[in-house]
C-alpha cells in the first residue's frame, strides 16, 4: 500500500502540481501579450486623436487669417502650409491606428479562440489523468486492504482465544510470585507479667529480682519502624537505590540480585570466549609473522583480562550478597520461635532483611506506655510528619525518575523543597499530593523561601 497507492499518489501530485503550473504560466503570457497589444493600439488612437485636433486648430486659424483684410500675404501663407503639415501627421496617424486596431483585433480573435481554448483543454485532458490515476490508486488500495483481512481475521481469532484461554488464578499467582516480599506477619506478642514482685517472698526476691533482670526490656533495644519494608499500605522507601539493593524486601532483593548475578556471568562468558580467542591469533601470529605482529595483541589481552577479574569480582561480591539473603530468610522462623519461647520482645535494630544494625540514626522509639506493647506491623500504618517546605522549584527539563527513590517530573512542573543538595547533585521535593523523591538539582530552578521553618507554603 505504501509503495502502490501513498508513495505513487506523492509522485503523481508532485508532478501534476509541476504540469498545472506551466499551464497557468503560459494563460499568464497570453493575458500579457493581449495587454500589451491593447496598450499598442490605445497610444495610436490617442497620438490620431490628438492630432485630428491640432489639424482643425490650424484649418480654424488658417480660415481666420485668410478672411482677415488686414493679415499680410505672408501670414496666409505660413497658416497655409501649417495646416498642410497638420493634416498629412494626421493622415500619417490614422494609417497606423488602423494597423494597430487590426493587428489588436487579430491578436483579441486568436487569445479567445485558439491560445485560451487549448490551455484549458490542456487543463481539463490534466484533470482526467488525474481521474483516471485515482480510481487507479482506490482498486489498489481496495486489493491491498482484501489481502490483509485474512491477517487481520486469524489476529482477531487469535485474541479471542487468547481471551478464552485467560486463567484468572495463574495470572494472580504470577503476580504474587513476582512481587511478593519474602516478609513474615509478626508473632504473637509475648505475656509479661508484673504482679510477680507483689507476691513474691523475701526468700525468693533475689530469684525473680535476676529474672526480671534477665527479662527486662531495654528502653533503646524497643522494636523501631522497619521504614524500608515494602508493605501494601506503607510508603515507599525513600532516598536512591543501593548497589546491593538492601532498599527492597528479601523475596524480591533475591530476585534482583539473582538476575544480576546471570547477567554478569553472561559477560564473563563473552569476555572468556573474546580471551580464548585472542589467544588463538596470538598463537597464528607467532607461527606466521607475515600475518601480523603478536604484540600488538598484549594491550586487548590486557584489558579483557582486566575485564574478568572485574566480572569475578563482581560475581563473587553478589554471590555474598545473595547467600546473605537466602540464609537471612530462611533463618528469620528460627529467631522469631527463640523469642516467643523466651517471652522476650528483644529484637533490637533490625533492618528490613533481618539484619542487626549498630546505626543508631535508623532507630526509632516506640510511644509512651499506651497498650504496653508496639507492634512492629502497626508501625508501618503511622504516617511520619512530612517535612517542611523551605522553598520551590520549577523544572527547567523534563525527568523520566524511573530508579527508586527519584521523582518524576514534567517540564515547567513546580515542586516545593523539602531538603537542599548535599553536594551530590541531588534535591529532595515534594509534590501537591505529597509524593517526595529526589530529582537533579541541575535539571530545576530553585527558590528557597526567606524563614520558611514553619509550615508549608503554597505557590
């Protein structure tokens, strides 16, 4: 279709376009040449006309002079021979307007029956190709369109059945499978009895005093809010990705990590075939020197090598990684049963993975004694105050934000600051719906508000 009726019908207009063109030039120079005929003819008419007058201006004053009893003879005579003159310039003038007049006639007679007439035979025999090449183009477009419907019709089969064939089940179990988190609900909160030092006796004080000192729970080791744990109704983690993408919860930091890991080895792969086969044209090059020069090898055998001890590196590193996570997660069930036996609630700093962490910073107490527990499930629906607003910004580019933790953004967005740039060349922002990410500081206009400590301002 493209190559048979769109790409014949451009041609085709190009050059009726050209065609039409040369016609409408041509009617212009008839038109012209008419004009000028017109033209030619009018000055004769008016130079004859003007010089009829001028011969009746001296018969006038010749009949004057001539009936004049007081002219001389002289003057008669100089009136006489003026009007002579006069008369044969307008003798002279009327032969050429007469010529003029028949050659207009003539040139008019021509124009409007031979040169105008087959111009626009010319036009309409152009209009009539035009015709015919488009009914043309319609049969070749209809043949084109009668050849696809056969395509079009087994598509059309095929998404039917496809349609019929959906398994609402497998398709819900695919997602769960490909996101769900590897998380495991809390365990029952353990009983915590502090009637035992009322009825305690003085002979077992010293007892239940070391046990309560063995059970006592330490005010900085209370259960934190795991804010990196990707529950349904959370928030997303904030801040950039992590290299070894702790940011992301076991089941799918697995999957990440796993998925690297056989990229890197397909590489390692490529990189090992591009040695093995370096150094089979080294080994040419030896034998055969006409060949070429096998130093000239060294510096890309270098470089791959380079280029797999990196990768190992890099495998290995990864392969720690997820050895990391898999024992983290099959060893979670085995801490959680130590604790409920010991009635302890003594889980301390614990990252999203399960790891214990020493960074003070990612430890948040709980609330004043409320219900006498806190529950680390129910921290995850507390909403956190959102920063303050210390000024605006307006996007000078537009920003896909496709890696976790940045935001996206349109060109000419306004988005308010929550934090500046820390010399990383990134600034956190918040939008109108309370969305927050980070978005390069290079890529926005920035305003920071005068004494904007306080509560959020509006653009």
């Amino acid at each position: 279709m493209a190559h048979r009726v769109y790409g014949e019908l451009m041609r085709y207009a190009h050059d009726l376009k050209t065609e039409r063109k040369m016609h409408l030039q041509e009617g212009r120079k008839a038109q012209q040449y008419l004009d000028m005929c017109w033209k030619q003819m009018d000055n004769s008419k008016r130079k004859f006309e003007r010089e009829c007058r001028e011969a009746e201006k001296a018969q006038q004053s010749y009949e004057r002079l001539d009936n004049d009893t007081n002219a001389t003879k002289a003057d008669v005579e100089k009136a006489k021979q003026q009007l002579n003159l006069r008369t044969h310039m307008a003798d002279e003038n009327k032969n050429e307007y007469a010529a003029q007049l028949q050659n207009f006639n003539g040139e008019q007679h021509k124009h409007f029956y031979v040169v105008i007439p087959q111009i626009y035979k010319q036009l309409q025999e152009m209009d009539e190709r035009r015709t015919v090449k488009l009914s043309e183009c319609y049969r070749g477009f209809a043949d084109s369109e009668r050849k696809v419907i056969p395509i079009i019709s087994k598509c059309l089969e095929g998404m039917i059945l496809a349609a019929k064939s959906v398994d609402e089940r497998r398709d819900s179990q695919m997602v769960v499978d490909s996101f769900k988190s590897g998380f495991e609900p809390p365990g029952d909160c353990p009983f915590e009895d502090y009637s035992q030092h009322i009825y305690r006796t003085i002979s077992d004080g010293t007892i239940s005093a070391s046990k309560q000192e063995s059970g006592k729970v330490d005010a900085k080791t209370t259960v934190g809010k795991a804010k990196g744990k990707l529950w349904l109704f959370g928030k997303k983690p904030k801040g950039p990705a992590l290299e070894d993408f702790s940011h992301l919860p076991p089941e799918q930091r697995r999957k990440k990590l796993q998925q690297r890991i056989d990229e890197l080895n397909r590489e390692l792969q490529k990189e090992s075939d591009q040695k093995e086969a370096l150094n089979k044209m080294k080994d040419v090059y030896e034998k055969n020197p006409q060949m070429g020069d096998p130093g000239s090898l060294q510096p890309k055998l270098a470089e791959t090598m380079n280029n797999i001890d990196r990768l190992r590196m890099e495998i290995h590193k990864n392969e720690a990684w997820l050895s990391e996570v898999e024992g983290k997660t099959g060893g979670r069930g085995d801490r959680r049963h130590s604790s409920d036996i010991n009635h302890l609630v003594t889980q301390g700093r614990e990252s999203p993975e399960g790891s214990y962490t020493d960074d003070a910073n990612q430890e948040v107490r709980g609330p004043p004694e409320q219900h006498g527990h806190h529950n680390e499930f129910d921290d995850e629906f507390e909403d956190d105050d959102p920063l303050p607003a210390i000024g605006h910004c307006k996007a000078i580019y537009p920003f896909d934000g496709h890696n976790e933790g940045t935001l996206a953004m349109k060109e000419g967005e306004v988005l308010y600051i929550i934090e500046e740039d820390k010399g990383d060349g990134w600034t956190r922002a918040r939008r109108q719906n309370g969305e927050e990410g980070y978005v390069p500081t290079s890529y926005i206009d920035v305003t920071l508000e005068k004494n904007s400590k306080g509560a959020v301002t509006y653009i």
